[in-house]
C-alpha cells in the first residue's frame, strides 16, 4: 500500500478543491478532514466544543482558532489520522501544503453554476440547457442554488480569502513546503500535476 501522507490543501472557493482532495484521500488511503463539516458535525452531535462552537455562530461571529485547533486536534488523535495521516481542507498549518491557484473571474464562473440538492447534498453544475425543476437524481429532492453562490457574495469571500491566506503562503513559501498548483486546468491534469508534487516533496522528506 503507499505510505500515507499529511497534507494542508488551500486553495480558493471554486478551485476544485473538493474534487481534488476526495481523488487524494482515496489515491493516498488518508481521510480528507474538511474543518467545515467536522465544525458542522461537531455542533450537530452538541460535543463539548461544538457547544461552544454554537454560541459563537448564533451570535453571528466566525468560530476562533482557539476552538478550531481544539476541534480538528481531537480528529487528528482518532486512529486513521494517527497511522496514514490526513487531508486537512479549510485550515492551514502542518507538513507539506498545496495552493491552487485559479483567476477570480473562473472561481466566479465556477461558483455561480453550482447546484445543490436541498435534502441529500449531492452537488451538481448547471449548464446552457435549462432545468426547471431540477430533480436530484439520487434521490428525487429540488437542486437548488445557494443563496451565497452569487457573484457579489463569492466576490466577498475571495476578498477574504486573499487577506488572510496571504500571509500563510507567504509563511509556508519561506520553509519550502508549500508547492503552488494550477487549479484552472482539467481535473486529472490537477490530480497528475498534484500527485507528482506529492510524492516529490514526500521524497525530500
Ligand atoms: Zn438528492
């Protein structure tokens, strides 16, 4: 089996990153960790954390470092994590990391086609032929979009994006672990380009 790996993908909303780091997990054995969902689980499931992760959402405020590194520290400790390593998606410090850089203008492309199925997540892409009403088809829920996959609130978030991530490419460029990726370019040539950049960096250990 191939050794696994630890990894900090970052990369900007709508630069594929999803895809890429579900294609990695499975390539490498390791769980893709995305700090989205094991917030979201951990406040569905009322943990210690997630309580406290809940009152600081209720109050319209972005959840700290402080209980984030809490968070993603107790799923770090779980056994997977431990023995192959792990895809860390959403939040940066670790071993080796990769950006993928995509042009604002087809993040937003990117972004504003995106559908949803409204009660079992599947995602979908809308295309020029229109679907009205669009039936999910895994299991029969409306594909909708999300209210903040417009261009005015996907241009906030990059804003965001670029601001904070700066200064962390900025940190892992100085140690040479950060290996920078072109995301506009198809899926497997991602997937090839980021393999090789992988197994490359895992060899200069
Ligand atoms: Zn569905």
């Amino acid at each position: 089996m191939t050794a696994g790996v630890r990894l900090i993908i970052m990369g900007r909303q709508g630069a594929g990153k999803g895809t890429q780091c579900q294609r990695i997990s499975r390539h490498y054995v390791v769980p893709h960790i995305s700090t989205g969902e094991i917030l979201r689980a951990a406040v569905r499931e009322g943990t210690e954390l997630g309580k406290m992760a809940k009152q600081v959402i209720e109050a319209g405020r972005l959840v700290g470092d402080d209980i984030m590194i809490e968070i993603i520290r107790e799923r770090l400790e779980q056994d997977d994590a431990r023995t192959r390593g792990y895809i860390l998606d959403g939040f940066p410090r670790t071993v080796a990391q990769a950006d993928l850089d995509v042009p604002r203008d087809l993040v937003i492309q990117r972004i504003s086609a995106r559908r949803v199925c409204r009660d079992c997540g599947t995602n979908y892409v809308a295309t020029a032929q229109k679907r009205d009403p669009w039936i999910c088809d895994s299991c029969g829920g409306d594909v909708v979009q999300r209210n903040d996959d417009t261009p005015e609130s996907i241009s906030q978030r990059l804003d965001l994006y670029e601001s904070q991530t700066s200064p962390l490419l900025k940190f892992y460029g100085q140690d040479g672990r950060l290996v920078e990726i072109d995301g506009s370019l198809s899926p497997d040539e991602v997937f090839a380009t980021l393999t090789v950049a992988i197994d490359q960096a895992r060899k200069n250990g």
